[in-house]
C-alpha cells in the first residue's frame, strides 16, 4: 500500500523525500547517540532531525534532543488516543547497566528508535498526530513538563486509587457470586485473527530464542579461538625457531578466525536477531491493540445492558400512570 509520501534513505542514513519537494513529505532520522549523566542516573540522548513541508509544522526542517523516555511518552499518547490503530513498537530496554551503555547496544537502540518514529510519520493517520508535532518540535523543557503530567496508576490522585481498588473489589464479588459473565465477540474472521496472531507470535518467540543461541555459539566459540591464539602464541615464543615458528602462525590464523566468527556474530546479531525480535515487538503490539478493541467491546456490550435496565426502570415507573389514564377514559 502506497503513502502519501515514500522514504528513502541517504548514504549518512538519514531519510530523505523521494518525491518532488512540491508533495507532502515528513522524514525523521534518529542520529548522534551521547551518553549523560553516571550510574542509574545515566541515559542516553539522541538528536532528532525532522524534514517536512507540511504546514502544521514550525519550519522546514527542525532538531531537538530526545531521550528514550520520550519515544515511550509518544507511544503511550499515541495509544491513548488513536484507539484501535497498530501503534509500532519500540525497541527493548536493557536494564543491565553494562548492556545499556555498550557500543552495539546503543547503536541497536539508535537504529530501532529511528524505525519507530519513521513508521509514525509514515502512517496516513497517525503522522497528524498532535503529539508527534509536540515530539518532533517541542523543547527539552517542554518534554520533561510533559512526561511528568502523565497520569500512571501510580501518579493517580488518592481518591482514584480508592476507586479504582472499589471498582476491582466490586469485579471480584461479581465473579464470586455468579454475576458477572464472559463477554466475547462473536465474529469468525476476528478469532481466525486472533488465533493466527496468538500462533505466530509463538513461532517468532521461538525462532529468535534459536537465533539468539546461534549469535551466542559464534561469539562463544570467536572468543575461545582469541583466547586459544593467545595461549599458542606465548607457547611459540617459548619454543625454538622451526617449532616457534609453527605456533606464532596457528596463533595468527586463530586469531584471523576469530575476529571473522566475532564479525560473522554481529551481523546475525543485526540481520537475524534483531528482525526477528521486532517482529515478536509487533505481534505484541497488535495483540495489545486486539485487547483494547475487547475491551471496548465490553464496554458497550456493558452500555447496552444498562440502557435496556433503565427502559425496564422506566416502563415500571410509567406503566402505572398510563393504567390509571386509560381507567378514566
């Protein structure tokens, strides 16, 4: 399916509009990855550049500064509001902090940040997004200001925890009871849907659990063959000159084999792995978009239960004024 507008990238990878500059276009590149601040108080930022001749943007082109916590306030907003709509995934978070600030990590996260938010911009109803304009343009500020207004079950005024523990006090004794009933949609196409993704989200999980052990066998057996070309290489220096010789070159092609198994590693790591971990991302997400459209669903299935309770309320309230309407006449 065709967009409005088609992105293509640059050799620096920045995106850049294919067509004529006369049509609509908005390309986002995620570039320059620096490390702020130490320990757990340290992050990385990125420097977000934005290219667009639409008119509800500020400029031509605009850069800002953005941190992870930004893309994952723009995702939630965008969950919020545009219900029903695939919202894409963003990459993983490491929380182990010599994973997180490693040079391949960073660089991973760079690039799945970049994806996220051209696959935004790229969506005909979600690039008009106000929040996307507030992402791409805002200043760090105003981001920061933002992020803390979000209303998480734990930033909730006391009196909506109370309610809420109510609500799910109330759900409880329903369930105890016998009241309360399974509501599901009775559509064939939405549970082949619903099968379907639940199966090929299993099937991903399952191949990038095999790829990630195929990244780690290389890396393991590349890092054994460094160590063994070091160990023939103190052995040759040890020997005489025929002998020594004969060591100094196994230790060189050890240590050939293993940078090429280290190589071999990182680009399964990018080429295999990785797809495959944001496709089970995406799965995930659609399955996050599935159970939000069940929960609609019980909402109205709940909505129209309570109108036909209210129609029976009136009728009983009405009925016997229009008995004592129709004695008199």
């Amino acid at each position: 399916m065709e967009q409005q507008q088609q992105l293509q990238r640059s050799p620096s990878g920045s995106p850049s509009p294919r067509s004529p500059s006369s049509q609509p276009y908005l390309s986002v590149s995620v570039t320059d990855p620096v490390k702020l601040g130490n320990g757990v108080q340290g992050y990385i930022s990125y420097r977000v550049i934005t290219k667009t001749n639409l008119p509800e943007y500020q400029g031509h082109e605009k850069i800002v500064i953005r941190r992870y916590s930004d893309f994952d306030w723009l995702r939630d907003r965008l969950f919020h509001n545009y219900k029903g709509v695939f919202i894409p995934p963003l990459p993983e978070k490491s929380a182990v902090e010599k994973f997180r600030f490693s040079a391949e990590f960073i660089e991973m996260r760079r690039q799945g940040l970049d994806i996220f938010v051209n696959r935004i911009a790229s969506h005909q109803e979600l690039q008009h997004s106000e929040d996307l304009r507030t992402f791409l343009q805002a200043d760090e500020e105003t981001m920061e200001r933002l992020r803390s207004q979000e209303t998480g079950i734990f930033k909730k005024k006391p009196a909506d925890l109370m309610q809420i523990f109510k609500d799910a006090q109330s759900k409880v004794s329903d369930i105890v009871l016998g009241k309360e009933k399974p509501v599901e949609e009775s559509n064939l196409e939405y549970e082949k849907l619903k099968h379907y993704i639940f199966e090929l989200e299993n099937h991903l999980a399952e191949a990038q659990k095999h790829a990630h052990r195929l990244v780690k066998r290389h890396r393991e057996l590349g890092q054994s063959l460094s160590d063994f070309s070091k160990a023939v290489k103190l052995l040759g220096a040890c020997e005489g000159d025929a002998l020594g010789k004969a060591f100094s070159e196994l230790g060189t092609k050890s240590e050939a084999l293993s940078v090429k198994l280290q190589k071999e590693a990182h680009l399964l790591l990018m080429n295999f792995e990785e797809p495959l971990k944001d496709y089970v991302r995406a799965v995930q997400s659609i399955k996050a978009t599935i159970a939000e459209r069940a929960n609609v669903f019980r909402h109205q299935c709940e909505l129209a239960e309570t109108m036909k309770l209210k129609e029976i309320n009136l009728y009983v309230l009405v009925a016997p004024f229009l008995l004592i309407t129709l004695f008199y006449l």
